[in-house]
C-alpha cells in the first residue's frame, strides 16, 4: 500500500498555445517496457562501523507537512518527521518483513477474522504514562469514524467489526471478512487518547506537537522554514544516534543542493540533471556522495475521470499516446527510469511485465481524440465538443525541473492536436489539499510506498473516490471492481498475482491516468552520514531506517563509505 498520496510530486505542468493548423504528427514509436537501467542495488551500511552518539542531523522536506497527526498524515513530508517521533504497532525491515514495534506480536484466529494484539509492557508516552490497549482501541475508533478524514489508513480498516481492550496490554480486532494482506493494517502508529479525551480531533494542538513514544520528540515546528526534533528522555526503544534532528522545508531543488554542498544540510533528494551534475561537481566530491536505488514509488498524471474532458477512456488513451516516456526516460532521468504501464512498480509481483506500455503514437491519439467528440469545429485551432473548448488546468506542486522539462515535452505535443492546458503551481499544503479532495481536473502525482501491499483497491476502486478515499481520480469500471475484491480475500499468492496480472492490462487499456516511470531515487549524503540502507520502501519506510543513521567522526569524513 502507498502510504503518502501527494508525496514526491512529479510535477507535470503544461503550457500549449493553440495553432491554426496543426502540424504533421509522427508515426507511432513502440516503448520498451523499461529502459535499459544502470548496475544499481541496495545498500545496507547497517554493520559497518561503530557507530558515534551525539550531534545534529540536518535533513530536507521536500514541502511543509499538513499535520503531525499521525492518524490525519497523507503525505510523505508527514511521515518522514513522524517516523522520528511515533512507533507503529509493527514495522517492516529491509527484507520487507514485519517486526515488532510498539506490539511484541500477535495472534489470529483460524477463520482470520480476530486479531489479538500484544502490547510491549514498556512502552510509555514522553509524559511516563504507559502506551495501552486504551490508546490503541481510540486510535483504530479514530481511524474508522467516518468525521474523521484518516485516507492512509481507513481503507486498511475497511469491515472491522469491532474493536476492543482486553487488558492494559492487550486489544482484539474483528472484521467480517478475511482479507489477504491484513497483518500489514497493524504497521500502525497509535496515538494518546489521554491528550485527545474530551478535546477537539481535528483541531488539536498536538496536530502540530505531537505527543512521543518514540526516540525523538518535536520541539519546534516554524512554517515554511523548519521542524526540529530532540531526543525523547522516557524514549523505551532503540534510541537514535544523534542528539538532534532539524528538517529544512526545501522545495526548490537547486537551493537544496546548493546547502548540501555548503555543508548547510546532510542529506538532499536529487533529481537526475543534479545527479549528472554532482558525478563531476568538485563542490559536491568534497563533501558529499551519492546513493541511488530503485523502489515500489512511481510517477503519473492524475486525470479527473468525473471531469467532462476525462470520462472517456478514449481521451485517456489519447492523452497517454501523446506523452513521448522514451524520450524522458533518456533525456530526463539520463536512463536511470523504468517506464511503467500500470499502478505498480516493476518489482512488485502483482505487476505484469507482458503489458506493454501504449505507444508514444500522436497520429493515434489524433483519432481517438475525434472518435470521442473532439473536433476543432470553429477553426480556431483548439479541440472542442458540444460547445466546451479542451482547454484543462494541471495542478502541481512547486519545484521540479525534470516536472518543468516534462512539461514543455507534452504541451508541445498537445498544441499539436489542439488541446490547451495550462499549469498552476501550488505550494505543497494547498496542492495536498486539492488532490485529496478530488478538487483538480489534472494533477503531476507520485506514489510513495511505505509497505510491500500491492493491493490496488484502495486507489482503483469505485467505492474509494475521493474526497472520501485514495481514489484520487474516480475512477470506476464494474470489471476492475471485481477483479480487485476477489484478489483481496486471495490467500493463493500466484492465483492472487493472476488477477493482479489480468486488472493491469484493465488498466493499461483504460488509461485512468498518465501511468509514467519507476524512476530510480537518487540520494545525496555527507559524507559524514554513515549507517545508510535502502530497500524496496526506500530510505524511510524501513525500521530502523534514518534512526540508524550517525556521524562519522572529523578523521573519517573524507574517507569513502564502505
């Protein structure tokens, strides 16, 4: 499952102009079903190393985070903070499996509808009183109160039947019906309902001041600036290695770089012309190096299925077969991408390396286009149908260059065949807040996965559209409905994988979006940042992830990381 839907915009914006007469298109260009990709694996620096306490860890948000509810989080500037300051009930590892967190473990019962957790006996909340099975039970009540807009987690709750304390240590889940990946519902962060009790939810201070039960604690939180963090004193767990976190709110790229490479910041997400650029930077060689891996995120172009200009797939299609993803994986991410035809990552096994993506094809497009209604019928250059000029407006969030170039690459070919669109840049809550709310005609996405979950109902389903669900585009077909409620209650993983297999060809043939590349991420580190790993989730969705991380000592710094 994705756990942060605005996470790592893409930002494709576009800016046609119209034309009188439209110029010749190319003939179709095949896409391969990814590019060739260079030698890049995971690193695991998790052994190598004593490492050293103390000191200050200066990280990037790439926007500024909505909340630090950690049911209400929605978004990957959200969940890199809390994973600092709230323990989930479980966790994955690198290997994808689920460890213990704030539980010690469970039991189901045979029929897999009752879940029986177990709480950690020394788990205690940063003002010393213990974490209980009161606090999980108000935490999955919250979750599943239908006021309370929970997108990350509501779906994985989804006919729960009741939820109960059976103890201070131990809580029982029922659901109606058993569901096959439901033991990951329980990576799970739990809340104090102590703090909450009596208070209003969605307006509480402790929205923006957390309560800890995890290593760290917030201590400030400066709008547009930063959020900085110190350890917790009553932390029970594993501790962090440094004193002090303060994440930068950095959306501009180059700005990012350029205070990683002034030693203003120890680590900095980049994008491939940063990428090309350090591999020869003397600035960057000084200080820094790169980390560079494939994980389950991938990029797309949402489109409003209720929209007038999006309800018919035809137009989808259209609008995929205009988008020239050869070129921007070779041009763009400098190879180092994966072009995708569906709504998962390469590497996930539900994806179907047999469906291949539709093909850059603009004559095609043409056609369809008309077939669908959309004629220039007043010769002023632009589509139009029952009186509606194609003109549409993209919603992105601020900051990409490869999102700008990608932009300037689809307007083009757009103006080609007399559809207009037009860009407009939001700062990231305001961005968050429109896609969440299905408020938007297009938007330039990323998914970002924190679990393995390749279970698509919660993003392709009819009954999760927006603003109540993930379904951020509404899309509905009655065929892919079924295919995903049968593949959930699945416990045969290949008989599972088949339905998964048969929904991406659905889905490919249905264009709800602009489905675009697996690109892979691109890290840079100062060099003084040891204790590194990667993985499928990335750099944050593992345990312990970053609360591995430390600091070299003066002596090693410019000594390369094993």
């Amino acid at each position: 499952m994705k756990r942060a839907r605005a996470a790592c915009a893409l930002l494709l914006g576009l800016a046609a102009c119209r034309r009188a007469e439209p110029a010749p298109a190319p003939g179709p260009t095949p896409l391969p079903t990814a590019a060739a990709p260079p030698a890049i694996g995971f690193l695991d620096e998790s052994r190598e190393g004593t490492p050293v306490e103390g000191g200050e860890l200066r990280r990037r948000l790439n926007g500024e985070p909505t909340t630090l509810n950690a049911v209400l989080q929605s978004s990957g500037p959200e969940s890199q903070v809390l994973q600092y300051v709230v323990r989930n009930l479980f966790d994955f590892d690198a290997s994808l499996n689920l460890v213990p967190g704030l539980a010690e473990g469970y039991d189901v019962s045979d029929d897999g509808l009752v879940y029986m957790i177990r709480l950690r006996p020394e788990a205690v909340w940063e003002d010393g009183r213990p974490v209980t099975s009161a606090d999980a039970v108000f935490t999955i009540l919250k979750i599943t109160d239908p006021a309370v807009p929970a997108p990350v987690w509501a779906p994985l709750f989804e006919g729960m039947e009741s939820v109960e304390a059976i103890d201070s240590r131990r809580f029982r889940v029922r659901f109606r019906e058993r569901y096959a990946f439901r033991p990951m519902a329980f990576a799970l962060p739990i809340l104090p309902e102590h703090r909450f009790r009596g208070r209003p939810f969605l307006s509480s201070k402790d929205n923006r001041a957390p309560l800890s039960d995890g290593p760290y604690r917030v201590v400030s939180w400066k709008a547009q600036e930063s959020v900085t963090l110190e350890r917790n004193p009553r932390a029970w767990g594993p501790r962090g290695h440094f004193d002090r976190i303060v994440f930068r709110i950095l959306p501009d790229n180059t700005t990012a770089y350029r205070l990683l490479t002034s030693g203003e910041l120890d680590e900095d997400q980049m994008d491939a012309s940063q990428k090309a650029r350090a591999v020869t930077d003397p600035d960057f060689l000084g200080c820094c190096r790169s980390v560079e891996f494939y994980n389950l995120d991938w990029n797309y172009v949402a489109l409003n299925n209720r929209s007038p200009f999006f309800s018919d797939p035809r137009v989808r299609r259209a609008l995929t077969m205009l988008t020239d993803r050869a070129s921007i994986v070779r041009n763009l991410y400098r190879g180092s991408a994966r072009i995708i035809s569906g709504p998962w990552a390469p590497d996930s096994p539900a994806y179907d390396a047999s469906v291949e993506p539709l093909p850059f094809d603009p004559r095609q497009s043409a056609r369809l286009l008309a077939e669908a209604g959309w004629r220039d019928t007043n010769g002023n250059g632009t589509l139009d149908r029952e009186g509606r000029e194609f003109e549409f407006e993209i919603l992105v969030s601020a900051g990409s260059e490869i999102g700008r170039q990608i932009d300037e690459m689809l307007a083009s070919e757009l103006s080609r065949v007399g559809v207009t669109a037009r860009v407009r840049t939001l700062e990231w809550a305001a961005f968050v807040a429109r896609v969440d709310g299905g408020d938007f005609e297009a938007a330039s996405l990323g998914w970002s996965a924190v679990d393995p979950n390749p279970d698509p109902y919660f993003y392709w389903h009819s009954t999760q559209c927006a603003p109540k669900g993930l379904n951020a585009s509404c899309y509905q077909s009655p065929e892919a409905d079924r295919l995903m409620d049968l593949a959930r209650r699945e416990e045969d993983p290949e008989a599972r994988n088949a339905m998964f297999h048969r929904l991406h060809r659905i889905l490919r043939d249905e264009a709800p979006v602009l489905f675009l590349v697996n690109a892979s991420q691109k890290f840079g580190f100062s060099r003084r940042v040891r204790g590194i790993t990667t993985s499928p989730l990335g750099l944050y969705g593992i345990w312990p992830g970053p609360l591995g991380w430390w600091a070299a000592p003066e002596a090693e710094r410019k000594k390369p990381a094993a």
